[in-house]
C-alpha cells in the first residue's frame, strides 16, 4: 500500500488553542441541556473517555500518532489475507491485552452509567473496544467499533471468549509466555499502544509466533473489532441510525469524530434539526455542526454533571 494512503487514516485535527473554564455556569448549561430534553439525550464517546483509565488514545494531545509518527496499525485486509500480519497482530495482542483488560471504569465512565439510571440519557454509542461503559453499569450501549473481549472465526463465525483464546495463544508459544512472566517479575511492560497493542521488546520476533486456527473449520481468528479499512456492519450501523433518530439531542465526548462511522451520527442528527453538544479538549470534525462546543476534558465536565443532578 502507498505511504499516502497509510497517513490519510491518521486525520489529525487541531490541538485546542484556548481552553474553555469549568464553572459553575457552564456545568449549570450542561445540566440543563439534560433536562431540557427529558431523557432523550443520546452519549457518543471516543477514545478520550477511556484516557484517564490508562487507555492510550490515537489522535489526543498525548496520542500515538501525534507522539510517534512511524506508528502504523495493522489495516482489516492485511489481517485477513497475510499470514506476516497475523503473526504480528496476535504477538503484540499477546502483551497488550493483559494490561487492556486490567484498565478500571473511570469517573466519566460512571457518569454515563449515573446518567442513564437516572433517566437523563437514553443511551450511548461508543467507538471504544474496551468494555467499560458497559462494565460501569450503562445497559443500552453500542459498541460501534466492536469489543477486543471476543474473537471470531473468519470462516464460519464462530466466538471465542479472549480469556480463553489468550490460553489458547499461551499453550502455543511458552516461551513467550515465559518471558510475560520474567517481565511482570521486573515490573516491566512493553511500551502500550491504542486497542490492545503495545510494541515487542527488541529481542522478540513476531515470525515465530504461532497462532490458533479454529477447531471447527481450521479457518482464522481476528478479534470482534473494525480495523483500520474495514467496515461497520450493516446492522451496527442501522441501529446506530435509529439510536440517534429516537433521541431528541446528541451528546459527543472524547473524541476527534475523525472515522466517519461516529462523524455521520453527527451529521445525522444535525440534518434532523436535533441539538449536538461536543465535549472535547482539541478541535474536531464535528465542531461546525456543534450547537455548543466546549474546549476541555470530559473528565471535567460528566463527573460534576452528573453530581449535580443528582442533588
């Protein structure tokens, strides 16, 4: 594949030039935001939420394309046609998904689910692939990107919980297993990266690195995640639709909206005529269809919402 169509995936948006205070008054407009529209708020959260558990995000201030431009993630085909690809995705997947699945639910996180049980939001569509709107508490979540909790046969698309394939994976390559110890010995871990990812010590090579196939056909697993250059499902993505048009304003928090599959939400609901607030410290794609944009952390924001309403 080109260089330039690797850095068209990227889309970098701007880092925020000014910063816009918390207050008493602007958390006063969020609340009232919420309870103007009745419960009819829809949440649409990115990687950004999931910072403050120790996910590392792509495109924030901090994020792996802005701190280290050579980074490339593996794209859908690469994965599904190249055996070189498999072996590095499941290697680096081999370290990376221990401490993906460590990471807590954070104070936005329980926000959303605070909101949801007390009726002030009606629902979430997340782009992350970590599980923690839904380990929070929140009940009616999409995840549009899919979840790294399980894998699925290529072929005749059978599941496979990730705990299990992670066994799976370790009886194969006990030698890699191995050196995972002597590292949680030292205290040591590889340099983590976005989804699951981090980068293998130098002394390790991904081509002896083997790999299940499935049991019932022999074809290959790939987690249940859109990778770069794949597509979201059409029924994901109907309901996603349906989600928005069965809301009355659209919440956006944590993210860029830099793949399209999030931004057209956005654009959806603002050819309805519906409110859309973004919550987010960095410019985004959305930020000319935003009724109200507001320049800084989630984190800042939810929390103290959702403390509000409740009192």
């Amino acid at each position: 594949m080109a260089p330039s169509a690797r850095i068209k995936i990227k889309n970098l948006y701007g880092l925020p030039k000014a910063h816009t205070p918390v207050t008493a008054a602007l958390l006063e407009t969020v609340c009232d935001f919420f309870q103007r529209h009745q419960g009819r708020v829809l949440g649409l959260t990115g990687a950004g939420v999931s910072v403050p558990s120790g996910i590392p995000d792509y495109r924030g201030a901090h994020g792996t394309y802005r701190v280290h431009g050579e980074y490339t993630p593996i794209l859908h085909h690469e994965l599904v046609t190249q055996h070189a690809s498999r072996q590095r995705y499941w290697a680096r997947s081999f370290f990376g998904i221990r401490p993906a699945f460590r990471a807590e639910p954070n104070g936005i996180h329980r926000a959303f689910a605070e909101l949801e049980a007390s009726q002030y939001l009606h629902g979430l569509i997340t782009q992350n692939v970590d599980g923690l709107h839904l380990q929070a508490g929140s009940r009616n979540v999409l995840e549009l990107h899919g979840t790294l909790k399980r894998v699925q046969c290529l072929e005749c698309g059978s599941l496979e919980n990730r705990d299990e394939f992670q066994r799976r994976l370790e009886r194969l390559n006990p030698e890699w297993a191995e050196f995972w110890r002597q590292m949680v010995r030292s205290g040591e871990e590889p340099q983590r990266r976005p989804d699951g990812d981090v980068d293998l010590p130098p002394n390790l090579q991904y081509g002896s690195f083997k790999y299940p196939q499935c049991p019932h056909c022999h074809g290959h697993y790939m987690p249940t995640v859109v990778f770069f250059g794949g597509n979201v499902a059409d029924a994901v993505r109907s309901r996603s639709y349906r989600m928005v048009d069965e809301s009355a304003a659209l919440l956006v928090c944590g993210t860029s909206l830099a793949t399209f599959s999030a931004y057209r939400l956005v654009r959806h609901a603002r050819e309805q005529g519906k409110e859309v607030v973004i919550v987010n410290y960095g410019e985004t794609r959305g930020d000319g269809d935003a009724t109200l944009k507001l320049e800084t952390a989630a984190e800042d924001v939810l929390p103290p919402v959702a403390a509000k309403l409740r009192s």
